[in-house]
C-alpha cells in the first residue's frame, strides 16, 4: 500500500477527530446536513475529513492495487475539500486554526500527489 494513501488515511482519521472536538458539521458546498458532527463523521464525512466509506474504499483499492478507483478516489477527494466551505476559511487564515489548516492542505495534495504517482 503506498504511504500517500496511509497518510491521507491517518490525516482524513485526525481532520474528523479535530472536526468532532470543535463541533464543526458538514456543509459540503455551503449545505447544513441534519446531525452532529460526531454523527457526520460516521457517515458524511466533516469539514476535514472524507466520509467512512470512501475511506474504506480507498484502502481496499490500495491493497488490491486498482490504479483505476484510486483515481477516481483521489479526485473526488479534492472535488468534496474544495467543495466545503471551511477549507476557504482555512488558507484564508491558516494561523486561525493551524490543525484545520494542515489538515485541509494536506487533503488537497495527497490525493493530487496520487493522481500524479498512477499516471
């Protein structure tokens, strides 16, 4: 399994954690969803985190080794951070909240340093 995947595991784990302490809820394209972020985090996803099964999708398709659902992974990855309006928040004052920051940078360019790896 390459280690960009385990790292944008290990970070997307801790982006949910950090979400749930400070109540932060999805609002994936400026959208409010029923729930709490404790609620989010098992199943949507949170503002810095993917959702549970695409998480799980991600690691079953590194460990079968199918380039092609990596991709389609690691671009839906990018398109749900640059979709949810805290990461605007995030670079916009990245000193505000530095673990949202890190976090959000790093779903950015893990799934983009994937794409460019299964070229």
């Amino acid at each position: 399994m390459s280690s960009l995947v385990k790292w944008y595991l290990v970070v997307s784990v801790a982006g949910a954690v950090h979400a749930v302490r400070r109540g932060r809820p999805a609002r994936f394209a400026g959208l409010r969803f029923p729930g709490t972020p404790g609620a989010h985090a098992l199943t949507i996803g949170t503002p810095l985190s993917a959702p549970p099964a695409m998480l799980i999708g991600l690691f079953v398709a590194a460990r079968r080794q199918r380039g092609d659902v990596l991709k389609i992974l690691s671009v839906l990855f990018v398109v749900g951070v640059a979709a949810e309006p805290d990461t605007l928040a995030a670079l916009r004052h990245p000193s505000a909240d530095p673990l949202s920051t890190g976090c959000t940078v790093l779903e950015l360019v893990l799934p983009m340093a994937m794409l460019a790896r299964l070229r």
